[in-house]
C-alpha cells in the first residue's frame, strides 16, 4: 500500500434513512375571502335614477294623453264619441238647441202675428205648446244615427278650439274665453225640418244662420293656465316613453343590489302616477265650480270632463298596478325570507315532504296559474276599486312566494351527516 492510500481514513457510510419520517404540519385552511363591496357611487346614481323615472313616469302617461287623445283631431273625436249617448249631455243639448232655434227665428213673434188681434197669451201659451214639441223632436234625433255623424262633425270643427286650449297655438281661444263652443247650427236645422213635418208651417221659410246655434260643451280656466306644460309635453310625447325605458335599465344595471332597486322603482313610479289621479280630482272639482258659477249644466260639465280624462285615468291606473304588482313580487321573492319559510314549512323532519316534491315538479305551471287567476279577477270584476286591485296584487304575490318557498324545501340534516358534503340541506 501506499503512503497516500494509508493516510487516507476509511469512508463511512451513512445510515439509512427511517421510513418513519415525521410529515409536516398541515397547515391551516385559508380563510374565504371577504366578498368585494360595490363602490358607493353606484348606490347613489342608482337611487337618483329611481327618483328620476319615478319623475318621468307620470309625465310620459300624460304626454302620451295630451298628444294621442286631445291635440289629435281622430283621437279628439274618438275620445267625446260616447257624450253622444251621454242622458245628461243630450238632455243639456236639446234644450239648448230649443232655446237659440227659438231665439233665432223669433218663433214667438211669428206665432204672435199669425193670430188675428192682441192675443199675447195665446201667443206665449202656443210658443211653448211648439217648444215641447221641438224638444221631444230634438230627443228622437239625438237617439238617431243622424246625430252622431253630426256630432262627429261638430266636434271635428271645434277641434281647432280644443287644440288653442290646450297648446295655445291659435286665437280661437281668446274668442271663447277658454271654452270649447260646438256649432249645432246643423242639428237646429233638423229639428226645424222636423216640426215643419209636424205641421209648424211658420218655421218653413225660415233658415239657421251658421254659428247662431252654439253650445258650451266644456269650459275651465285651469286648462289656459297650464298651456305651456301640456305644449312641452305634447313635443316630448315620442322622446320621454324611450327616456323612461333607458332611466328603467339603467338603474337595473348599475345597482348593486337590484331586488332593492326593483322594489324602490316599483313603489316610487306607483307613488309618482298617483299624483295624476289626485290632479285629475282636483281639477274636476274646480271645473264643476266653475261650471256652477258660469250657469252651465252642473252634470253635463261632469260628463264630458270624466269622458275627457277617461284615458289618462285608465293609463295612470294601469301604470300603477303593474309598478306595485313588480314591487310586491321583487319584496316577496327575497330569497332569505323564501328560506326561513321553507324551513318553517319543513319543520324537523328529515325527508322532503311529498307536496314539496310536486311543487317543485310543477313549479312553472303553478306559478303561471297563479298569475292567470289574477289577471282574470281584475278583468271579471266589475269596476275594480284600487282596494280590490291591492288585495289581488297582494294575494298574488303571496301565492307565488309560497309556491317558490315550497319548490326549495328539502330534508333536514342529519347529526351524524352534518359534516358530509351529500348531506349539506341547501335552500335554494
């Protein structure tokens, strides 16, 4: 051997590793991360724009109102069409067109000189023998289809008065002292004709000057007042439906919390439109007022002011019904209070309840029938009243939250399964 190799120490070698090595700890599990809240100024121009839709809501109803139904010549006529059957407003017209066809022709000094000597009386007691009779004449061609195209054509001509009133975009409203005059000049000719008939031969030769028959079918001062409001709206009549729909979306997508959302626009656009109808009320009592005060007829000013608004009080109602029926669904389909009532109906027992099981099976078509029901109870109830519509929306509502709650209802976990991920109970 060599020096090198002799002074070289012999190699150890090393131990071999235990297979009972010692694993390391585990470590603990991460908490979930909190969820991220929304920025704050996505709640603040959420809410603005629930207060501005709540605001854009009753206006586009009347704007739609003012454009379609009163400044439009077809849908002007189309709205008055039914004062033609109207008792109170053809009992005011005959007797208005007795007392100017009367008036006109002087049908008392007629009778009065076609007598032989001073005899007044006899005159003033036939006078108004004929006038009985021209008002019963009158009555018979106010029922006939004569008068309603008549009346078409009245109304079709005094349009021009309806569209100063309301925009004041002509004179004619200065003329009338804001009064909406019809022409029944034709209608007076008719009623002439017919007691010529009768055998009055005195009115036979006898004409009816063109505008010496008129008559008063709606007269208040509020209108002239608010011209410049129904102008601007009748111009923003197609903009502010399409500025109502993109305040609406806009809202949904910027909130952070829309079930929030839905319910504060339902509540504020019903809460806004009920406005309109307090209006509507309002103006009514003025109108009729005024109409006491002026000597027109008490019930046929009521008549034709609850005709014209029929349509803005038919289209608010509508508004408000389905803003409240879309708040009290959004209200009751809170999924937390859906589970708390699932798990009220559940109870402690550990199976799904067979009831729950067909509920959730046929859970569309309950939900379908549901709302079915309501629907045909507002449309078979004679006049609704808005307590009536309330308490349909609401039971509405309740049935489908019960039918949702019902359809999420599952077994209760058992003690010695809670730690099992098949034996988690999820609502939902």
């Amino acid at each position: 051997m060599s020096d090198d190799a002799a002074a070289t120490p012999p190699e150890t070698e090393t131990p071999p590793e235990t297979e009972t090595t010692t694993a390391p700890a585990a470590s603990p599990p991460e908490a979930p991360a909190a969820p991220r809240r929304p920025p704050r100024w996505r709640s603040v121009v959420a809410i603005l724009l629930v207060v501005l839709a709540a605001f854009l809501a009753p206006l586009t109803v009347t704007a739609l109102w003012v454009h379609d139904r009163i400044l439009s010549t077809d849908g002007y006529v189309s709205t008055v069409a039914p004062l033609a059957n109207d008792p109170a407003v053809t009992d005011a017209i005959a007797n208005r067109v007795v007392e100017e066809l009367f008036a006109a022709t002087d049908v008392q000094k007629r009778v009065t000189d076609a007598l032989p000597g001073p005899v007044d009386a006899l005159g003033r007691s036939l006078t108004n023998s004929l006038q009985n009779l021209a008002i019963t004449q009158t009555e018979n061609l106010l029922e006939s289809d004569a008068f309603a195209n008549l009346w078409e054509q009245a109304n079709r001509i005094a349009h021009e008065q309806v569209v100063a009133m309301f925009s004041g975009k002509s004179d004619a409203v200065s003329n009338n002292d804001g009064a909406v005059v019809l022409d029944l000049g034709a209608v007076a000719d008719k009623v002439r004709l017919k007691l010529v008939d009768q055998g009055v031969g005195i009115l036979k030769r006898v004409s009816v000057p063109k505008g010496s028959i008129e008559v008063t079918l709606f007269q208040s001062d509020l209108v002239p007042k608010l011209q410049t409001l129904f102008r601007v709206l009748d111009n923003l009549a197609a903009i502010l439906p399409i500025l109502l729909v993109v305040v609406l979306v806009a809202a949904l997508a910027i909130a952070p919390r829309r079930r929030r959302i839905v319910v504060g626009l339902g509540l504020g656009i019903a809460a806004a439109t009920a406005l309109v109808l307090i209006a509507l009320d309002v103006g009514r009592r003025v109108t009729l007022d005024q109409a006491n005060s002026a000597d027109l007829n008490n019930e046929a000013t009521k008549a034709v002011y609850d005709t014209l608004v029929t349509a803005l009080r038919d289209w608010a109602w509508l508004v408000i019904v389905l803003a409240l029926f879309v708040a009290v669904v959004a209200l009751v389909s809170n999924p937390a209070w859906i589970g708390r009532v699932a798990e009220k109906l559940r109870g402690s027992s550990s199976e799904t309840p067979p009831v729950a099981v067909w509920v959730r099976q046929n859970r569309l078509a309950l939900g379908g029938g549901v709302v079915g029901v309501a629907l045909v109870t507002l449309v078979v109830w004679p006049t609704p009243t808005l307590l009536v519509v309330a308490m349909v929306v609401l039971l509405m509502a309740f049935a489908l939250a019960l039918v949702t709650a019902l359809s999420r209802m599952k077994g209760s976990v058992a003690p010695e399964a809670a730690g099992t991920p098949e034996s988690v109970d999820q609502l939902g």
